[in-house]
C-alpha cells in the first residue's frame, strides 16, 4: 500500500468528482477527496475517505496551499492532482449577470490557477500527472446560444493547461484536460437531464460517470506517459 500512487481529487462531494475519487480508490490509489461545504455529502465523504478526506476552498490561496501540505504530511508526496471544480450557469449572455459571469471565471479558471501553483512542486519530485475539466466544443471555438461565458471560462483554462504541459515538460509531469459532455448523475444541472438534448449527442445517449472516471485513471497512468497538453474528449460526440 505504501507504494500505491497518491492522488488527489478536488470537487469529490458529488458528481463526477465523487465518481473520478472512487474509481482511482478502487484501482489501489490512495485518495484525498476534497469538499468545500460543510454539508450531508461532507459527512458522507469523510466516512467514506476518512483522513484523506479534507475541507478547502480553492479560491483562498491559504486552502489550497493547505491542502497540499495536508496530503503530503500524510502520505509523502503527490503522483496525481485531479481538479473537478467549475461551477455552470448557463443562459444567453444578454441575461447574464455580472455576478455569475465572475463566479463562473473564478470557479473555473482563477481555482485552477490557484490549485496547479500549490501542487506543482510535489507534482515535480514524482514526475507526476495533473488533470483538468473542460467541456465538449472547446477547440473550436464555436458560438454558443447558452453557454459562452461558461465556455468561455473553460477556453481560459485550455490555454492555461497547454502553457503548464509546456512547462513542466522538462519536469516530466503531465497536465491535461478532459472534456465531459452529457452526463447525467444525481448533482448534474437541469440541462444535463434535458431529453431534447440527450437526443441530438451523435452515439445516440449521455455518457455514463464511468465513462469519465475510466478517462480520468488511463490520464493518470503510465500508459499517458507521452500524453501531456491534449484535451480528451468524453462526450459521444457532442459538440462536434
């Protein structure tokens, strides 16, 4: 056990987070799983994940900093950080308030700025992978009717994992991205559940929380270990 790889899997309360934790727990990694509030699904993850289970918000530079002390004061070093945070709100840009606009900029980019500085240092003493969320359409740069400041948020943080595969290199780490599309699961937003939109993915139904997970784990493996600066596609084809 004290060999497995260390890893650790922000936004891990609910959804693809909990489902990515879980997956990379069962394949023998010793998982950190992280939540923000303070909750029922709180007090479920550290019954699951006991003292790898920790509370941080990824906004405060102090929580992130934190929280990578934490995993290393506990097991050592950090072979794999995986960070599925990024809230959504979706709606035409005309409707968008300036508040959601910041708070989707911030969740989604500014956390990552914020968590990958806190986790580059152990993520270079073990040559190790980082991962990040995106969503379906990011390469094209496409108009969106209900979603630009969302995508718009998630082409950010593209840039910003090319420029980190490009800088680490050398380090022998990885940073890549992985890009759900319809996936339904019991904390996805409304429009994930929309039947006119599963209907129109070109394989014919949403993805499954396996699906990603399974993604997330090849990412994190020695089998990725040229793999570095890509944006994975896990979306049957939407958004093509």
């Amino acid at each position: 056990m004290s060999d497995s790889p260390v890893t650790l899997v922000t936004g891990s309360a609910r959804g693809i987070g909990l489902a990515v934790a879980r997956s990379l727990r069962e394949r023998g990694d010793r998982v950190h799983a992280v939540y923000r509030t303070e909750n029922e699904r709180a007090v479920a993850l550290r019954d699951e994940f006991g003292e790898r289970a920790h509370r941080a918000d990824l906004l405060v530079p102090d929580d992130a900093d934190r929280l990578a002390a934490e995993v290393l004061a506990l097991d050592g070093r950090l072979d794999h950080a995986v960070h599925a945070v990024g809230e959504y709100v979706s709606g035409p840009l005309a409707e968008l308030s300036h508040a959601d606009f910041q708070r989707m900029w911030a969740s989604n980019a500014e956390s990552s700025f914020l968590f990958f500085n806190a986790v580059r240092a152990p993520l270079r003493d073990a040559g190790g992978r980082a991962v990040f969320f995106g969503c379906s359409g990011l390469n094209g740069l496409r108009g969106r009717r209900e979603t630009a400041a969302y995508a718009a948020a998630k082409s950010a943080l593209l840039v910003l994992v090319r420029g980190w595969a490009i800088e680490e290199a050398a380090h022998g780490v990885t940073v890549n991205m992985i890009s759900p599309g319809v996936i339904p699961h019991d904390a996805a937003h409304v429009d994930t559940l929309d039947a006119d939109r599963q209907a129109r993915i070109p394989l014919g139904e949403p993805g499954r929380l396996e699906d990603v997970a399974q993604a997330v784990s090849w990412l994190c493996s020695r089998a990725a270990s040229h793999t570095t600066g890509t944006d994975l596609l896990v979306s049957g084809g939407w958004m093509l």
